[in-house]
C-alpha cells in the first residue's frame, strides 16, 4: 500500500501509530526492567550482580540481528517479517513473564531480542514507505519520538508496574500493544502480506559466525566490562581480542564475498558512513547523561525510581513536542544545518545544565532535560536523513539494520562508560575537597560544630556530606564531556554533502 497523493491521510497517521507502537515496546523493552532487577534476583533467590544478565541477554541478540535485517527481509518480505516479528516478540515478553528461575528468563530475553529487532528498522523502512515523498519528514519525526521516548519512559513504567503489581507484568504489559500493532500492519497490508513469498537467499555461515562471535563479544565485554573491573579481568581481555579480530575479517570477508550476509559496501556511500557514525558517537553522549541522571537523584538525592523517572522524562516531552515541528522543514531545509542546530543546541544545554547541587529541586531538573530534549530531536532527525538520503531503494531495508545498529551500539557504549567516568570525576573531587578539611581552614571548625553528636558522628557525617557533593560535581563534569562530544561532530557532518528532504534513495 503505497500513498501516491501529498496528503497525510487518516488512514496513514492510523498505519504510522501501530508501527510507532511495534519500535516503542522495543525500545521500552530494553530498560523497563532495569529499576526492577533487585526485585527479580530476590524472587529467584540469587544476587543482584547476576540479575545485569537479564538486560545483557537482550542487548545482544538484538544487535547481532540488527545487521542482518536486509538479508533476512530477502527472504521473508518487509511486511511479512514485521508482522511476525511483532507477534513473537509478544510470545517472548509472555515466557519472560512466566519464567521460573534466571536462566528462562535470560533465555526469553534472548528469544525477545532476536525477533524483536526487526521492529525497529522494518517500522522505520514502512513508514517512508507509506507517507508522501513531501511528507516523509513527518513521518520519520513521529518514528524518531519512539527511539527517545522508549529507554526514558521504560524506567518510570517499569517502576510503577513493579509497585503496584509485579515485575512479571512489565513483560505482559507489552503482549496486547504487540498484538495491536501486528493486527493493524496486517490488515493495511493485507495484499502485500500475501504477494510476499519465502525466497531463500544462499547463507554465507562463515559471515554470521563472524558477525556473531564479533558482535557478541562487544557487547557482553561492553555490558559486563564495569562489573568484571574492566581489562583487570581476563574474560574482558579475552572478549576485546575476540570482538576485535571477527569483525575485522568480517569486513573484508564481507566486502569480497560475492553474497555478502551484510553489505558493507554501504560504507562507501559518503553520507551514509558520516550520519552513521555521528549517530554513533551522539548515541552515546546522549545515553551517558540519560543513564546517569536517573542514577544519580536516586542514590545521592533520595529520589525513588518512579519520581526520579517522572523527573527526566520532561527531556521525552520536548521530543514529542518538538519533533513533528522540526520534520517539516526537514524536507525543506538542508539537514547538515538541521544536525548542527541540533549539536550545538544539545552542547550548550549540556553546558547549561551542568551546574547541578545538592538544593537543586526537581523542576529545576525537569526543566533542564526538557531544553535538552530540543537538541535532541533536532539532531537525531536530521541524522536519519543524511544517513539514508542517499542510500538506494533496494539497500534501504539493509542500511536502516546497520543504521539502527550503531545506534544500538552508541547506547550500549554510553551506558558502559558513565560508570568509570563518574567514579573517576567524583573521586577527583573527593579529594579535592577533603584536602580542604583541615584545621588550618577558617571554615573547618563552624563546620565540624555545626554536625550534632559526639566527634566521630560528626566525621562520619562529614564524610556522607563531602561524598554526595563530590559525586554531584561529577555528575556536572560528565554532563559537560558529552556537551564536548556532541560538539566535536560539528565539523564533521559538514564532510557529508547536502541533503533536502527524507530518504529517497539514489539521489
């Protein structure tokens, strides 16, 4: 079903919001259970530590797949793929929901990422596909809100379900939405549906055990790289020499390979190689701040998982708000100008926001992740422009795999590094400020003085005192890196050549 008038029917804002719903949960999936994780090891009897398996597993196997969605849409058709794929991501979240000990629910996880991630590229492949050429923009800026709004309402929804019922129902919550969505792409498709026929495609093994002992690796070493204290621990070591060699030769197996599993050719294509890679690298700083934020007014400002939740997700309000504004002039605007607004937009917030204390109220930083959120949805629909506008018809469903996958990886990456980052600025400023407490500092004694009970409670005190204040200067420090990070991609985009307009193919 391909629109041919410029108007944006009823019927295609209808289609538009199932699809949006099919890479929501899948997006939602990924973090709904993480404020919940305490709760699941002490049904299961095991510790917390071992419970980061449940995110670690879906991760995965969701970015393995990712890079092999155009070869599998060869076989299966784009319609046929997303509808299937959206009904057993929904029998996966029910055997999530029922498992019995850790290793079925790290199991299910696995069966939700497999499947589940092809939701994300085929939704964003049949949206361009339905909107008018002129309207592409706006179609993609409802797509973009999904991939912002999934990992910062997945906390707040996860937090809440699990208080008031049960963290299995973070998984069943998603089963009916699934089936919703599936339902809808089916029936307004029901004719492409049936002229889409298996087709088997030669499998080039020697590529996916490549792909997937290289992928794998990275992110397990990424995900598990903090717990196992980084290259202190052989299996990190050991992960890194892995991921590091399969993907080398994957690439110039790949590249001569006369059936390549993944088109890495694609990384010819100027525009295609810069937005990818920016989006990567902005992935990342993003996901650093969206990670450590919620952390931290939970465990230094007392907040609960739900309030600290409710808290940030204003940053998701501004995308909402914000993005079908900015998709109409997608098509009318270059989109490297449209990316650099949005770079230094999230840059000067970041610089903005980083000036955080332990009297700072809540709206205050609600209202700082809502100026962020405008950068934001600048830059990440303008990222999605340069990197496909250029890219032919036939190779979009591909490259939309690879795109998602770097955008996948850029999250992964930004959620590993705020860890080590943090505990490196906040360490730095603990020394700082205990080199100050001294007696020789005029303010040392009123201050000491001023902590009730006997001397050792007051030094005690001090310490929790000079302990939340450190780790709220490092929080300021990695909001300014990632503003640094994001500013470093200005000059680069320019690299790439001008794009007007969304994903046309061979322009």
């Amino acid at each position: 079903m391909v629109e041919e008038n410029e108007k944006v029917t009823g019927r295609i804002i209808f289609i538009t919001l199932a699809l949006a719903m099919g890479s929501f949960l899948n997006m939602l999936n990924a973090s709904i259970v993480n404020v919940s994780l305490t709760h699941i090891a002490g049904d299961f009897g095991m510790a917390t530590s071992k419970s980061t398996w449940i995110i670690t597993s879906y991760s995965v196997s969701e970015a393995i797949v990712l890079p092999l969605i155009g070869w599998l849409t060869l076989q299966f058709g784009t319609v046929k793929q997303y509808v299937w794929s959206t009904t057993l991501f929904a029998v996966g979240s029910f055997l999530c929901g029922i498992s019995f000990s850790l290793s079925s629910l790290v199991v299910a996880r696995l069966l939700q990422g497999v499947v589940g991630a092809s939701m994300i590229p085929l939704s964003q492949s049949l949206i361009m596909k339905i909107f008018p050429k002129k309207k592409q923009g706006l179609g993609m800026a409802i797509w973009t809100m999904t991939l912002v709004l999934g990992p910062i309402l997945g906390p707040v929804i996860g937090g809440f379900i699990t208080d008031i019922a049960s963290w299995r129902w973070c998984f069943y919550f998603s089963i009916p939405i699934c089936f919703l969505s599936s339902g809808v792409v089916y029936f307004m498709f029901k004719e492409e549906y049936k002229a889409e026929k298996f087709t088997r495609v030669k499998a080039d093994y020697f590529g996916i055990f490549l792909l997937i002992t290289g992928i794998g690796s990275l992110q397990i070493f990424l995900e598990q790289g903090t717990d196992l204290d980084w290259f202190s621990s052989p299996l990190i070591v050991a992960l890194a020499i892995i991921s590091f060699m399969s993907i080398v030769i994957l690439g110039i197996w790949e590249w001569y390979y006369y059936n390549p599993v993944i088109n890495v050719r694609l990384f010819l294509n100027k525009n295609f190689s810069i937005g990818v890679f920016s989006l990567l690298v902005a992935s990342a700083a993003f996901y650093m701040t969206a990670v450590i934020l919620p952390f931290w007014l939970q465990n230094v400002m007392g907040y609960t998982s739900f309030i600290s939740g409710k808290t940030t997700a204003t940053l998701g309000i501004s995308v909402l708000i914000f993005s079908p504004i900015i998709g109409k002039y997608t098509d009318i605007i270059d989109n490297r100008y449209i990316a650099v607004t949005g770079f230094l937009l999230a840059t000067a917030a970041a610089f903005y926001t980083a000036n955080y204390s332990l009297d700072v109220t809540s709206s205050y930083v609600g209202y700082t992740r809502a100026v962020s959120g405008i950068g934001i949805a600048f830059f990440f629909l303008a990222l999605n422009n340069i990197s496909l506008g250029t890219v032919k018809p036939s190779e979009i469903i591909a490259a939309a795999g690879i795109y998602n996958f770097m955008r996948n990886l850029g999250n992964t990456i930004g959620s590993s590094l705020f860890v080590p980052l943090w505990n490196h600025t906040r360490a730095y400023h603990h020394e700082v400020l205990v080199s100050h407490i001294h007696s020789g500092n005029p303010n040392f004694l009123p201050l000491v003085n001023s902590v009730p009970g006997q001397l050792q409670t007051k030094l005690v005190a001090l310490n929790g005192m000079i302990t939340r204040e450190a780790a709220t200067m490092g929080v300021n420090d990695v909001l300014v890196i990632s503003g640094l990070i994001i500013l470093a991609l200005v000059p680069f985009i320019f690299l790439g050549d001008r794009i007007v307009g969304q994903a046309e193919g061979g322009h």
